[in-house]
C-alpha cells in the first residue's frame, strides 16, 4: 500500500514485479517501457472506469514524466521499478489500483495507492478548521510543554481559586517534590472555634500543650504507654482465653516435619514414627481387587516398598495386614503376596510399616519342599537297607587292597601280643600257641620262665 497526499504533482513511486516462472517468488528483471506485451491501466476510487496509463521511457534519476517506466537495478534490487504516475491519477482522494500485465513471466499483481486529502486524516476524520495553538485548534508543544497559557483566562466561575493561592507554596511548607516539609502548631487554642466547634470546648481545652504527655516523641513514636493495675470491665482488650480442648487439638494437629532440635519431645516422636511407619496413603482405584490395587503414593522406584507390610486403617480392611509382594513406581501399583478379605474401597487409607518380612514362598524356597519330603516318606525298608554293606562285601573291600590289609594285620599283632601278656606258672618249657582270626593263624611264642617263675617274652609271627 503507497500514501500520495490528493491533489500532489509529479507523484513517483516504486513497485515490486513478480516473475510468474520462479520458484521462489523473485523479481522479473529486464522489462522496459517498450517490452512486448506490457501495459499499464488504473482504476480510481469504488465506481471509477479502468483507463490506461501509456508507459514512456524513463531513467532512474530522471525528471518526472507520466508513465515513466524504468527498472531500477536488476543485481541489487531485482524487480523493483520506477512508476510516475499522472496527475489526474492522484487528483481526488480515495483508492487509486494500477493493473500492469501483458509481458512475458510477468505475475499480474494489483498495487493500491491510497490517496489521503490534505486537510483530513487517512481514516477520513476532518482536522480542525482553526490554526494550531489558537482557539479551536490543535494543541501543540512549546519547548518541550505543552502550551495551555492561552487558556487560563478562559477559567470563570470562583476567581477566589487563583486569587487565594499563595505566590509560593513554600508558604505552605510544601517543597518542590510536593511533600509537606513544615508544619507550626501553637502552644495553645482557646477561641478557634473552627477547629473545635462552637458548643464544647472540650477538644481543645482538654489536649496537653506538649504531646510528649501523650508519649509521642519528636519522630512521633509511642514511646511510653501507661498501663492500669487491673481492668475488669473491658473485654475488648482481651480475647476470650483458649479452652482446654483447643489447646490439646492444637497440640496433637501440630506437623511433625518441623521438629528437628535435639533431644526434644517432637523430634522424639518424630523420630519414632519414621522408624515404626515408612509412609501413609489411600487406595486410588475403584476397580482394586483383594491382592491388587493402585495407591496414591508418590514414589517412583519399582520395588520400593518390596517385602514390607501393609496394613489397613479404614474401611472394611482396618485392622488386615499383609505382606507386599510387588511396587509398581510407574502406576503406584501394590500387590501383596496373600489376598485380603475383600477388595479395598477407593479411598481406604493405609500404612506401610518400615519393616522388612519375607514372603512365604521366599521362605521355603529356602527349607525342603513338599515333594521332597513326600519322597523320603516312601522310603521303604528293603530301599534303606539295600544301602548297607554287608560283612562280606567289606571283608572283601578291605582284602582288594594290600597296604590297608597289612596295616589292619599289624595292628591285630599289636592287639594279641597285649592279650598274651606275661603268664605266671605257666612251666618252664617254651610254649607255643596258635591264634586264629577271620579264618587266618596266627602264631605266638612263649619263652620259658625266668628265676622267678615268670614268663616274660612274647613273640608274635605270621603263619
């Protein structure tokens, strides 16, 4: 859209042309006045009659001809062109479209000139008939103000206004940022009847000289306020005392989470519940069922509260616990290993005990199973003793293997050289027995007797 104040000569104006062939919505570079095919026609207003415009040579910084017609620079502005447009284009105001087509990859593109009066405003709006700063006119700037000098005389009515006001407002002790910066009080009033009323002068009679009586210092402060000894009548000064009721209630309703300092009662309790209670909460699910529903807990781990115990303290399961199977972070999923009773109602609340239990399929998965016992249950006599060597089969056992054999052999020697012993009065001749063990003999040998009867060598030999 172009602006072209009506009734202006020699108007002159650039206008973009689109190339129909290019992809990218650039500028038709190369036409002239003189291009095959091009024309330029324009309509004025809403009931105006489409009129040519005849296109004419044209330089860039030439003078201004109707229908001049040039392009201005096809490397750094391609496309753009200069149009000069005709006086009786640009005669009345309204909007004025000029239509240019015919040439080669020329896009037909409407351009509108909106042609503004120039006495009115582009809305159309008339301006004030009368000059600027005088009566009527528009109101203009002086020197950075806005000047509105000429209109104080204009202000009628109580000239007592302008009449009564001091020449300096310091005289009110107003300063320049229009803050009150003095203020003078007399010691004492007595006749001013403006500021007491005319049938009492209680008010002005009875305040002190001084307002350090009241207790207002010089920055006008309280600073001293006199207390009676007792005071049995005025109820507004003291609020009803607190019941017994809402002092426990305020007590038992105080949070735990501020209870930090050591060694106290609350940090005491505090401390108790955490390590008796992990976390509270409600059943989130109306469609639970007796070993699994959604809470509205907050934590987000899986496994969270694994083999932990859940008990119920509201609703119909108040009182039932159970073992936690599994935590869902994702949902607030639990599961609990053994179902309860029924299923919980939406909004039952809970407790979730900071104690650590194993399931009971935890439990005997670490003892024998059931079918495991069941199998030695069926042993049956001849299946425990069809485990047991008999003598035979250990006697032939031992003979299979020599060294142990003759270890057995030489220990049984030692055991019948200890049995033979010494012998009394058993003669004098040297005797000879024969031992037999496990079908084999054994030979021992006797010497004869000593000078004292006593027969005390013993010789043990293999057959």
């Amino acid at each position: 859209m172009f602006f072209v104040t009506a009734g202006a000569t020699n108007q002159t104006i650039d206008i973009f042309l689109q190339d129909s062939s290019s992809a990218t919505g650039g500028g038709l570079t190369g036409l002239t006045n003189a291009s095959s095919g091009l024309t330029c026609y324009f309509r004025k207003g809403a009931t105006g009659t489409v009129t040519q415009l005849t296109l004419a040579s044209q330089t860039v910084g030439g003078a201004h001809t109707d229908g001049g017609f040039v392009e201005l620079d096809s490397t750094n502005a391609p496309g753009t062109y200069r149009l000069d447009l005709s006086d009786a284009m640009v005669s009345a105001e309204g909007t004025l479209t000029i239509y240019l087509h015919g040439a080669t990859n020329l896009l037909q593109t409407p351009i509108r000139v909106h042609v503004a009066s120039a006495t009115r405003g582009y809305t159309g709006t008339a301006l004030p008939a009368a000059a600027a700063d005088a009566a009527g006119g528009l109101v203009i700037f002086d020197a950075g103000g806005l000047d509105v000098d000429t209109y104080l005389g204009r202000i009628t009515g109580n000239v007592a206004l302008a009449s009564s006001l001091p020449s300096n407002f310091s005289l009110l002790g107003i300063n320049g940022s229009g803050h009150v910066s003095r203020v003078t009080l007399t010691d004492t009033t007595t006749t001013n009847t403006d500021m007491r009323g005319t049938d009492s002068a209680f008010l002005a009679a009875s305040a002190p000289s001084n307002f350090s009586s009241l207790g207002i210092n010089a920055s006008g402060h309280v600073s001293r306020v006199t207390l009676v000894d007792t005071t049995t009548t005025n109820t507004d000064m003291v609020a009803a005392a607190p019941t017994a009721a809402s002092v426990a209630d305020a007590v038992w309703d105080e949070a735990l989470s501020g209870h930090t300092v050591a060694g106290s009662t609350g940090k005491a309790i505090k401390q108790l519940k955490e390590g008796v209670v992990s976390v509270d909460g409600s059943v989130d699910d109306s469609s639970a069922t007796t070993t699994t529903f959604v809470s509205n807990l907050t934590e987000t781990t899986d496994g969270f509260y694994h083999d932990k115990v859940i008990v119920f303290i509201s609703g119909d399961l108040a009182g039932q616990a159970r073992h936690i199977e599994t935590y869902t972070g994702s949902t607030k999923s639990i599961t609990v290993s053994q179902g309860f009773t029924s299923a919980p109602a939406d909004g039952d609340e809970f407790l979730i005990l900071a104690t650590h239990e194993h399931s009971i399929n935890e439990i005997q998965s670490g003892l024998a199973t059931a079918a495991s016992i069941a199998a030695l249950n069926d042993l049956s006599s001849a299946d425990v003793t069809a485990a047991v060597p008999t003598a035979a089969q250990i006697r032939t056992e031992i003979d299979s293997n020599s060294t142990q054999l003759a270890l057995l052999v030489d220990g049984q020697g030692y055991q019948l050289t200890i049995l033979a012993g010494a012998i009394s009065n058993a003669g004098t001749a040297t005797e000879a027995f024969t031992f037999t063990y496990n079908s084999t003999d054994y030979a021992a040998t006797y010497a004869g007797l000593d000078t004292s009867g006593n027969r005390g060598t013993t010789v043990l030999s293999k057959p």
